[in-house]
C-alpha cells in the first residue's frame, strides 16, 4: 500500500491529463452513489462531513472522506481537509491512501476547466476570480489550460488576502492582480470562476456580459449561493450532475423551488457534454452557468492517475 502525499499528487496531477482522465471518466461506465452529507454542529457556518464512494467495475474502487470546517479561515487554516482511500476493483486490497485537500483542490478546478472547453468561448483571455481559498489558484491555472488567459483578475472579501493571492499566480508566471471593484470586474471578464463560501449571492445577473461564462464551484449545500436569481434567467445552465446539483447547489435548488428555474432549464450534465449529447455553447452571445459540487468519480479519476504515475514511476527506478 502506498501513501501518497500532496506533493506528489500536485507533481502528478497536470492540468492537461488530469482533464482529459476525467473526462474519460464521465465517458465511460463508472458507478457512484448518492454521496452521505453530515452536518456536525448547527449555526451558521456548520462542519459537514462529507463520504463520496465511487467505482470502474474490474479496475478501481475508491472513498474519499472529507470534513468542511469553514470556521477554519479565521484561524488560517483550510475550510476543507480529507483523505481518499483507493482500492483494486478486482480483489479489494487497499492500493493507496491519498492526502485528500490536493487532489480534491485539483480535481475540482479540472472539472470546471473541462465544463469550461464546452462552454466558454473559444478566445476568452480574461478571468475573475471570486474568492482567495486554495481553489482560487487552482482554478486560474486550470482555466489557462483551456483557453488564451492573458489576465486574471482577483476578488475577496478582504482585500490583503485577493492581493496575496494575485501575487502568487504572478510568482507562477500568470498576469494577475487584486480588484475591489466586484461588479466592474464581472462586467469586464470572459469567465468569471467563484470559488467562496458564501450564503448570499456575490455575483448578479445584470453584471454580465453577453458572451460571459460563469463558473460556480463553491456552494454545495442549499443554503449557499455565489450568484442571484438574475443570473439564473439569463443564463444557459449546466450541471456537473443533475442528481448533485438539483440536491445539493443552492444557485440551482432554490431556483428550482421558487420556479425561477425548471427542471427543463438545466441544458445538460458534464455525462451529457463528455458524450455529446448536448453541444455546449452554441453562440459567441449566450452567457452560460456551470454548476459544480464535486462527484465521486472525478475523485477517483483523479486518484487512479496519481497511483498509475506513482507505480509507473517505482518501476522506471
């Protein structure tokens, strides 16, 4: 059995392969059950913890384990920590342990860029960031993969830590700088990717800019919501998966409940995109919505890259 640290899985996980493996995963036949949801405390701000089971019949089986503490930004310590256990599809011996922040933190900004190759247009060069956690980098390099980035801009609540954020991605060769003014910024972006915690809506509707994609990836409980009842109108709404979403997302659950949103109105899935079904972007006009709140088998793509790397990697030496 292997443990695999977040350097390794950082050094595994490129941007390109680790879109590609999980676009293949949404391709092929993979299994997951409805992930279990606990929530810990009551308040506000409550710690969840998250189990997310997935499985390849005859290859790969794996669970990740993953606690959501987002009290922990007041301490300076990361809102979401975990681990992923990957077991062999074919006999069920335990293959590795996987330090679960990384791959977490990697797989998710994939996912969005992937989303992103399907819906944002093809020559969109500026991106905002919402957000200044872990995912706000990750989520600028990802992008970059799959479009012509050649500015990104940087948004949090407190401006020192957008300023800190902006100037690592600069110190890692992006064109990147802090903003304070949200609603100019979302107006002058191609992609605008919100990565926060948020329980009322930051990003409005009436900001947004013909052409513009917008990507929700923080919310993953009904009452968290990164963007208003506007933007649902105006946008061409995707998924990760409808069971997820239509459960779990707040942007999409309470337009649902409030029929602001039908059922109908969500265009497609990341299943329906990978396999296509469904298009994507038709125009260079529609303003679309990708809704994200993470799925087992991006986790367990992403786990079985690193492992087979790791593995490959012990018998060069």
């Amino acid at each position: 059995m292997k443990v695999i640290s977040a350097a390794e899985i950082r050094q595994s996980l490129d941007w390109i392969s680790t879109i590609q493996v999980l676009e293949q995963a949404f391709i092929q036949d993979s299994r997951m059950p409805t992930r279990h949801h606990h929530v810990m405390a009551d308040g506000p701000e409550p710690p969840v913890h998250l189990l997310m089971p997935a499985w390849i019949p005859n290859k790969y089986l794996g669970v990740k384990a993953v606690n959501v503490f987002p009290a922990n930004a007041k301490i300076g310590k990361p809102a979401v920590s975990g681990v992923y256990l990957l077991f062999s599809g074919e006999t069920g011996e335990t293959l590795a342990i996987l330090e679960g922040g990384e791959l977490t933190a990697r797989r998710t900004a994939a996912a969005s860029a992937l989303a992103a190759r399907y819906l944002a247009r093809q020559d969109a060069s500026r991106l905002l960031i919402v957000g200044t956690g872990r995912l706000s980098r990750q989520l600028a390099f990802a992008h970059s993969a799959v479009r012509p980035i050649k500015s990104v801009s940087v948004w949090g609540r407190t401006p020192e830590k957008a300023e800190q954020a902006a100037r690592e991605m600069r110190q890692a060769g992006l064109q990147a700088r802090a903003v304070t003014d949200l609603e100019a910024a979302v107006g002058a972006a191609d992609i605008v990717s919100c990565a926060t915690l948020s329980t009322r809506p930051l990003v409005r509707g009436a900001w947004l800019k013909p052409g513009t994609h917008l990507d929700l990836v923080g919310g993953f409980t009904p009452s968290m919501r990164e963007t208003d009842d506007d933007a649902i109108r105006c946008c061409e709404i995707f998924v990760d998966t409808r069971a997820g979403a239509t459960k779990e997302a707040g942007d999409i659950v309470v337009p649902l409940q409030t029929s602001v949103l039908s059922a109908d109105g969500i265009r497609a899935d990341l299943f329906d995109l990978t396999r296509r079904v469904h298009p994507g972007r038709t125009s260079d006009s529609q303003i679309t919505l990708f809704k994200s709140v993470g799925v087992a088998i991006e986790d367990l793509a992403a786990a079985s890259l690193v492992y087979e790397k790791s593995v490959d990697c012990r018998a060069i030496a």
